[in-house]
C-alpha cells in the first residue's frame, strides 16, 4: 500500500488525498492520520489525544503495511480493444478507452470505412456480401472485411460491458458510503471540518464485515462523533449528508435540499431496479430461488 510519509505537505495536499479515498478504501487508522495532519493546531487536547489514538496503527506509523487492497476493483477499459482496432484500420482517432460512450463513438467512426454500424452487429445478418461491398467501393478481401467487423463487434461489445461494470462499481460505492465519492472536489476542499468527517465517516463505513454473529460496527463511533461535533452552522452540511442522513443532520438542511436528497436516491433505486429486471430469469422460481446453470447470481 502506497502511504506518503511527507509530515510537511500542506491542508490542501492531505485534503486531496482525504478526497481520493473517497472512492478508494482506505483503512480508518490512516484517514485519521490524515484528518490528525490537515487540523493540525486547531485542536483541542481531547480531540487530539482521541485522534492519536485511533490513527497509532496508521500504516505512517506502524513498521508494516497492509496486504489488503486499498481500492475496490475497477472495470478494466477498453485500451486493449481500442489498440487492435487501431493498427488493424490504420487510422488514429481521438478516445477515451475508459468511457463506454467514447468507445462507441470511436468504433461508429473507423467502422464507417466498412459501412458498419452500432446497430447492425450481427455477425451472420449484418455483414455485406460481396456486390454489396462492391457497390459500397470496399476494396478488401472477405477474410479482411471479416476481421475488422469482429474488431468492431468486440469493440461495440465491450463498451456495453465497460458501462454495466461502471455501474455496479457506483451502486457498489452507493451501497458503503453513500453518495460520498460523488461530492464535486472543489466543494470538498472548502470545509476542513466537514471534509475530515466525511472521509473518516466513509472510511468506517467501507471496513471489512468480520465473520461474527455480532453482525457489523456501528460506523460513526467516538472518533466520527467527534469530528461531526466540530462542525457548525455554517459547515457544509449538504456535503455531510451525501454520507450520512440521519435525522439529526437533514434537520439541518432546507426544504429544496432534502427534496433533491430524495430525488437522489429514487433515481438510484429506479436504475437498481431497471438492472435486476434486465438480470431476472422469468423461470427462477420465486418461492424456492434456486440458482440453476445460466443464473447470474452474482449480478
């Protein structure tokens, strides 16, 4: 795991590392650590002595370093598909390999040398027979032809799986920390306080389940409690709120904000609910659930 060791950056360059876990997992002992630099000389002694003691096994201060990923898996881009495509037409066009939409557009733009489209994929129906690419001034071989509609095909196909994988990462994220790792950078910089808290809060919320019959902590614990109460009136509790909505913090924000909020996440269960209908199998026994061959039960 990569940890800077740097005692001397600035507020600004721990707050952008608080910020890039949000969408990472970083362990709740070097979070605090972080929070323990970026407040450092606006605390009291009690606050100072709780953070110390829950950032004393940070990997800054500890002589070992976590196996454990600090990320959650990301969906692989379509680089590898974008790089084929390209030496195979001999033509280089502008494209973000990691953007679902991109990807389309670059395969619509070099498939239109061979009068291929998005919609006309199909390896046995779509392709053009020879008048047609005679008619059409294609000057290659089938076996050529054939090759580059494949490279399309994979290429059409992949920025299909590239977008559900998107998606499941973000409900993925969703479903531990909210709409945390959504937060616009800028606004996140611009409250120490709130800042601190939401990426300590997020932190706990992403820790590990522990094979128990306890069943999972309580994420905001004295350390979290502690940071919310340094918030005040004029913090971003807007920003708080992607995290952790709770009675005592919608309190805070006004009628339109918590409309939006409930907007929000109806939008989100409407998308969640769209994604299982199209992963339903109508044979699944609803009473039984049974997972049979075919069955994407981890989807």
């Amino acid at each position: 795991m990569k940890f800077r060791k740097d005692r001397d950056r600035s507020c600004r360059e721990i707050l952008l590392e608080l910020y890039d876990s949000l969408d990472r997992r970083y362990r709740p002992e070097d979070v605090a650590d972080l929070v323990l630099q970026a407040l450092e000389g606006n605390l009291s002694r009690r606050e100072r002595v709780m953070l110390q003691r829950a950032a004393r096994h940070s990997s800054r201060n500890a002589a070992w370093f976590s196996s454990m990923s600090t990320d959650y898996a990301r969906p692989v881009g379509g680089a590898r598909q974008v790089t084929a495509a390209t030496r195979l037409f001999e033509r280089s066009v502008e494209v973000d390999p990691d953007d679902p939409r991109s990807l389309l557009e670059f395969a619509t733009t070099i498939g239109s040398a061979i009068r291929w489209a998005p919609d006309r994929t199909d390896f046995l129906a779509d392709r053009l027979n020879r008048e047609s690419r005679d008619a059409a001034g294609i000057e290659l071989s089938k076996r050529q032809y054939n090759r580059r509609f494949r490279t399309l095909r994979r290429l059409a196909a992949k920025a299909d799986t590239l977008g559900v994988e998107q998606d499941k990462r973000r409900l993925l994220m969703l479903g531990v920390t909210g709409f945390g790792a959504d937060i616009p950078r800028e606004r996140f910089l611009a409250d120490v306080d709130a800042a601190c808290y939401v990426a300590y809060y997020t932190a706990r919320r992403k820790l590990r389940r522990e094979f128990t019959l306890s069943g999972r902590d309580n994420p905001f614990d004295e350390i979290a409690s502690v940071l919310l109460d340094r918030c005040t009136d004029s913090s971003d509790w807007w920003m708080i709120a992607q995290v952790r909505a709770t009675p005592d913090v919608l309190e805070r924000l006004t009628e339109e904000e918590r409309g939006r909020l409930l907007g929000q996440w109806s939008a989100v269960m409407r998308h969640s609910a769209g994604m299982l209908r199209d992963r339903w199998n109508p044979g699944t026994d609803r009473i039984s659930m049974i997972v049979r061959p075919g069955d994407d039960s981890t989807t």
